[in-house]
C-alpha cells in the first residue's frame, strides 16, 4: 500500500513544483483530485489492514474447528472397543418415588451407600433428599407431626 501514498506524494511535489495555485479553476481541481487521492489511498490502507486481521481470525477459528472435528468424528479403532467397558448390566438402579410429582426417578444403587444424598426430579426439578429406609422413617414422623 506504501507505494499508492509514494505516488500520491509524488502528485503533490509534481504540482508545487508547477507552482500551481489553488486560486485558479484548474489548480482547485487538480489540488482536490490529489486530496481526494490521498483519502482513497488511506481508506484502502485501512481496508487493508481490517482484511489480513479477519484472515488471521479466520484461520485460527479454522484450527480450533479442525481440532474440534478430529475430537468429535475420531474414528473409533475396534480393536481397542471392549464391550465389557461399556456394560450398562454393572450399574444397579433403584426405584424412588418424587414425594411432590411421584415421578418414578431411577438412582444408581452405588449412591444409596452414602447417608444421606439430594437429586433433582427431571420432571418437577425440586430437590429430593434420598436417605436410608431408618432415616426416612424417622424423617415421615416428624414430619408427619409437624403437619398436625
């Protein structure tokens, strides 16, 4: 771009060199055609510049695109697919009712192990706390003698 302010520089010594004048018709047109110049000139410069950015951006969004495919469509190697990895038989459910919307809600048994543990129903999205049979029997009769 360097060269289209060169030859704009150049038109402007040109006509001080000529010794024209703006005061006269024609010296008003040529000045203003060099001014003009000199505007397109910048104008394209920053267009320019505005253009090798998006390149750039566009070039590493293309990477990471690229990166995100490999990650996604990578080609699974049957020789390292162990069916018995991927089992769903292992993982034991237990069946427990949403005391709000009684949604059947199926809990991996693993987490009944623990005292006390909350889930979230999928159909009415409120909190269940899911406690061991004692604790929930003691959990009812205070609660049932609170409601009274």
């Amino acid at each position: 771009m360097s060269f289209l302010f060169e030859k704009v520089a150049y038109l402007r010594g040109l006509a001080d060199g000529l010794n024209i004048k703006e005061s006269s018709k024609e010296g008003k047109l040529l000045m203003g055609i060099i001014d003009t110049l000199e505007e397109f000139a910048d104008a394209i410069a920053e267009v320019s510049e505005d253009q090798e950015e998006l390149i750039e951006y566009v070039e590493a969004l293309d990477e990471d695109l690229m990166e995100v495919e490999d990650e996604l469509f990578e080609e699974v190697d049957e020789d390292d697919y162990d069916e018995d990895d991927y089992d769903d038989e292992d993982i034991e459910f237990a069946e427990v009712e949403c005391p709000y919307c009684e949604e059947e809600i199926y809990v991996d048994e693993d987490l009944l192990d623990e005292e006390e543990i909350e889930v979230q129903c999928p159909q009415c999205h409120r909190p269940i706390t899911i406690m061991d049979e004692n604790e929930y029997a003691d959990y009812e009769e205070i609660h049932n003698h609170d409601e009274e």
